[in-house]
C-alpha cells in the first residue's frame, strides 16, 4: 500500500475527516502532535505522543480513525498505535489493533473496552464493579437489581430516563452483563434505537423482514437505549410495538432508556406509549456534589498519574451536569500532566477545564409555569385564573412549591406573577406541599421527574 498516498497527505485528508465527526476542543486535544510513521502492508503505524494518548485514540476513535483511513486507501486493515519522542522509539510501546474475523483484542493490552461481543452486542467494560452509586441514581440502581435476581418476572418493562452524560448505558449495560453472567443460557441484546432502526430499514429494502422478526424475538432480555428516537418512526414504532408483546406474553424481560418519560416523547403513538408506562418507570436526575467527587475518586485510582484530591473536589464543585463531562475534564487534566511531565497545580487546572464549564443558564418563573402545565396536560394560561379546580390547584401549588424551595423566591413575587395572589396564598401552598411529600410517595416521584425535565434544558 505504501507509494500509494504519500504518508502525510494520507494522515493530512483523514484527519480533515475525523475532525467533521468530533469537537473542535477534542480534536485539538488528542490528535495534535500526531503522525503516520509508515504504511507497510495495509498496516498503519501512527506516532503519539505518550501513552495516554496512546490509550485514549485506541479506545474512543479507533473506529474514526479506522474508517477515515479506509475512505482514503481501501487496503488499510489495522492500526499500531505508537509513541514516538526522540528519547524513546522502543517497540515496546506499540498497542497494536488488528482487524480479524473475530475481532478480538489482546487482554495484555488493557484495551478491553474497545471489545463488544457479537452475541449480546455488551461491552463488558460496562460492569458494576466501576458503576458508582448515589442519591442520583440508587433508585434505578436497586430496580436494575431486582430485574437481575428475576428476569422478566419484576419491573417489566424498566424504562429509566435522564439527560445525556449521566450513566444511563452504563447501568443498561451493566445489567445485561450480570445477567449474562448470573445465567450464561439465557440470551441478551443490547442495540440503540438509531441501530435498531437502521436495521430494520435495511432488512425491509432487502426484503428481509421475516429475519429480521426472527433475530429480535429470539432473546431472554433485550435492552434498547435512547427509544425518543423512535419519535415520527411510524413503522419502526409499530415493529416495537409488535415486538414488546412478545417480550411481555412471553415473560421474557426488556428494557429502555431515554432522555424523557414516555409521556414527554413527541409523535409516540399512545398504545406504544402505554406499553412503556406498564411497567416501571425511574429517573437517573444530576449527581449531587458527593456522588460526582465519589466517580472521580474511582477512576482516580485506575490511573498511572494520580491527581491531588484537592483537584478532584475543585472539578466536582464545578462540573454539575453530566458524568462524562466529569471524566472527560480528568482526562484532560492527566493528558496536561503527562505532556508536561508535572503534577498540575490547582490554578493549571482552572484554566485548563475553564471552556468545559457550562454557563447556567437561568430558569425563570415562566420555564417553571411552562414545564408543570406540560407535565399535567392542562393550558398554561388557566394557572393565572382565580379558580380553585383540582387539576389546577396542585400544578399551581406545586409551582409555587419549586420557585420556593429550588429558588428561595419571595412568597410576594411568587404570588404577584402567579395571577396576583396574597404571599399568605403562596407560603399556604408551599407549606402544604412540604408537609405532603413526607408521606406521598407518587407525589415525590412528580416532583422529581418535574425537575428532571426543568433542569434538562437548562
């Protein structure tokens, strides 16, 4: 293959690839200083800088990387990833790729992640062993569980939603994995719902439908992730609707995810819709401080290079919203670490992550009034009127409960932009509602699920 394409226009055009499919911050981050250093029978040997590097192309953008080669020269069947400085060019280094029929990776080469098995498509990286509990999640984990102990008899379906970045696969996955493990005869699927769908309009231009019904109806527990892309997918969500009915009159267990409640899925048909609410539904809100300094602590221990614990408090104090922004963050900071050969100081570490801080956006009394109307399906206007329905009275309450409790409003503001009601009106309904959620369970799961969605979009 090499003299086929001169080795840096060959890097040079994948690399225009690779970076229209990832951040302009990731790019700059992990493919700087990077190069082909020779192309000997369909064998890339690409030069890093260091090992974490090294580490970091081979498990998140092997298969960028793999496929940009490809478009570019069709004879490219493997990567070694290789760290090249000028006082070490040791063979030793190499975390060699190759593409078999089996598509196996070495053990030796700590890359068991970039492994998913063709049976259950799983990634066994994904296990409890690395899968942090908190308040944030202890309740979809303790549900996850009892599916483990019995398998289509409990929770089924489990249907768990949160925004992106919080551990939703993970815990998917996870379970998946147990079972498998608990029950080695018992056959488990994972796929997302954008593979899911791709399949099945593959099988469908094929005519292949009847193959494609057999293979998804064969398992003990299949686990479709992020199912709101089945929104506006009318015969996607009709061959799932047929297929959930299989699952269930078969007791055989399933499970989603998403990034919304069942009810809060645009364009879902309602009999599908009700099939998802039969079961459990159970929501994976923001880690709390202790929770996000717990994962980073966990993977702190995993790493070469360890960062003081100062570091790792100051990250989770100020990355709030997502998992992966957290580990994301570390990761820089230990990349930082390595190319300056340093520990990294606090006021390093500042300006390091300061472009992955989300500015907060602020949620006004309108977000909060627009979100409690969806949630309980009546018309937003109707919350300014001076009426006492019972459909009315508890949203409003509960907004009035919210602004107070998450915001610390006055109960004077509260009331004047609610329809101009006497503070005495609100600091009723707020006092009510915190007596309430003491006893009412189904009210706290609203209330959660109620700021799910608010802090989702903000």
């Amino acid at each position: 293959m090499e003299g086929i394409l001169d080795n840096k226009k060959l890097w040079e055009n994948a690399l225009n690839e690779i970076e229209l499919s990832i951040s302009k911050a990731n790019f700059g981050t992990w493919f700087k200083n990077t190069h082909i250093i020779k192309c000997d029978d369909g064998i890339i040997q690409l030069a890093v800088p260091n090992a974490f590097v090294r580490d970091w192309l081979a498990n998140k953008y092997h298969k960028f990387i793999l496929k940009a080669l490809r478009d570019m020269e069709d004879g490219v069947r493997s990567i070694e990833y290789v760290i090249s400085r000028p006082d070490d060019q040791s063979s030793s280094n190499k975390a060699k790729i190759g593409v078999n029929k089996d598509n196996l990776l070495s053990n030796d080469l700590g890359l068991k992640d970039l492994y998913i098995n063709k049976e259950s498509n799983l990634n066994p990286k994904y296990d409890f062993s690395t899968f942090i509990v908190g308040s944030f999640n202890d309740v979809a984990y303790a549900a996850g569980q009892a599916v483990i102990k019995n398998p289509g008899t409990v929770h089924n379906p489990l249907f768990i939603y949160g925004g992106t970045g919080l551990g939703k696969t993970h815990l998917l996955q996870a379970i998946g994995n147990q079972i498998k493990k608990n029950n080695p005869n018992k056959s488990v699927y994972y796929i997302s719902s954008e593979n899911f769908i791709v399949e099945l309009i593959s099988n469908i231009q094929n005519n292949k439908g009847n193959s494609f019904k057999e293979k998804f109806r064969k398992y003990d527990l299949l686990i479709i992730d992020d199912v709101q892309f089945f929104s506006n997918k009318e015969h996607s969500q009709e061959e799932l609707f047929h297929l959930f009915n299989h699952y269930y009159d078969n007791n055989k267990q399933i499970i989603f995810s998403s990034d919304k409640p069942p009810k809060f899925i645009p364009n879902l048909e309602e009999r599908l819709r009700s099939r998802f609410e039969g079961g459990i539904i159970i929501d994976i809100s923001k880690p709390d401080y202790e929770s996000r300094l717990a994962i980073l602590r966990n993977k702190n221990k995993t790493l070469e290079i360890k960062i003081p614990d100062e570091v790792l408090e100051y990250l989770a104090s100020v990355i709030q919203d997502s998992i992966r922004e957290l580990e994301g963050s570390l990761n820089s900071i230990i990349l930082q670490s390595q190319a300056k050969n340093k520990e990294i100081t606090l006021q390093e570490v500042k300006g390091i992550i300061k472009n992955n801080i989300k500015p907060q956006k602020t949620i006004s009394i309108k977000d909060v009034m627009h979100v409690v109307a969806d949630y309980y399906n009546i018309e937003e206007a109707i919350l300014y009127e001076k009426t006492r329905r019972k459909e009315v009275v508890k949203p409003r309450q509960i907004i009035m409960y919210i602004l107070r409790e998450d915001f610390n409003t006055s109960y004077p503001y509260i009331g004047q932009k609610l329809g101009g009601r006497d503070h005495t009106t609100v600091i009723h309904a707020y006092e009510k509602i915190k007596e309430e959620v003491k006893n009412n369970s189904a009210l706290v799961q609203e209330l959660e699920q109620i700021r799910s969605l608010l802090y989702a979009n903000n």
